[in-house]
C-alpha cells in the first residue's frame, strides 16, 4: 500500500474516531437537518457542534446548503455507500463484540 493511500485513511477514519461526530453522522443518515435541530437533538452547544460540523466537512463527510438563513446539514453522497457497508458488515460479523455482530 502507498503511503499517500495510509494518510488518506488516516486522516478520514481520524474524523470518525470522536462520539461526538459518529452522533452527527447517524443522526443526520435519517434526514438533514439544521445547526439549531442538531444542537437541539444531541443537548449540545452551537459552537461545539460548529467545530464537529467543520471537521466532517472538511473530509467531505457531511454536506451544507444555505436555505435561507439556515444552514441545512446532510450526508455526502460519497458517505453513504461506506455507512450501508458498515451496517451489512455489523449484521454479519460474529468474530468482535464491538462491532455489533452476532455470535
């Protein structure tokens, strides 16, 4: 494997190493959703929540769209395919406990 290919991965699953954004990410694989509802949802301050928004935005994670004067929050195209992945390989997976697969 390449190295650039090791940076890559590190950097992108670094972004989802902290609960914080794994909370964003499974919540907004329901729906987009604004700054506010999110904040509202996880009992979270805006500016923590701005700062996780950032991060997921800058591995291109999450997606934003300004409506107004809302800044509508979404999943990336690109992220979706990887979460279905990891939902199929925790339904099948029976050798980790902490992936969620059966034994």
């Amino acid at each position: 494997m390449r190295k650039s290919n090791n940076k890559t991965y590190h950097v992108f699953f670094s972004k989802l190493s902290n609960p914080l954004r794994i909370n964003i990410i499974s919540i907004l694989k329901e729906k987009p959703k604004s700054v506010n509802q999110l904040s509202e949802e996880l009992n979270i301050e805006q500016s923590k929540l701005s700062h996780a928004l950032r991060e997921l935005r800058a591995c291109h994670i999450v997606k934003v769209e300004q409506k107004g004067k809302q800044r509508i929050y979404g999943l990336s195209k690109t992220i979706l395919p990887i979460l279905r992945l990891i939902d199929c390989h925790s339904k099948g997976c029976s050798k980790c406990k902490g992936c969620g697969g059966r034994k």
